[in-house]
C-alpha cells in the first residue's frame, strides 16, 4: 500500500537538505534534489520498518492491527 507524506526541503550552501514532517527524525540530503528526494524515501522506509518491528516486538506474540484513519 503506496502512502504519502510531506517532506520540508530547501537548499542550503550547495546541498539539499529535508525533513519528513510526519515522522520525527527522518531527514537527509543530497547534493541534487533527486539524490534528496530519494536518500528520504530510503530513510523513511527504514524508520517505518524499524518503526513495525519495535511495536511487534513490544506486543510480543498477542496483537491484533488496527487501521487508524485521520
């Protein structure tokens, strides 16, 4: 499932730099706004996966998932 989230980005000093907005700590940069847009795709899908693994594995074996609409 393809979901959209919104990155902040300038360009400071010769390189580009984001922010993923809805997820804190997910930045990166590039010295195009191509090799940026994809170091932030590659960090996001990192932190969300790291992200389903420590919320499995604070749930253990008994869990169930639950779709949160905003």
């Amino acid at each position: 499932m393809k979901r959209n989230f919104k990155a902040v980005i300038k360009q400071d000093e010769g390189w580009w730099i984001g922010w993923v907005e809805e997820i804190p700590g997910v930045n990166s940069q590039g010295k195009t706004r191509a090799e940026l847009m994809k170091n932030l795709r590659s960090a996001l899908r990192e932190a969300l996966e790291f992200n389903s693994q420590e919320a499995r594995a604070a749930a253990h074996d008994d869990f169930e998932e639950a779709m949160i609409l905003v």
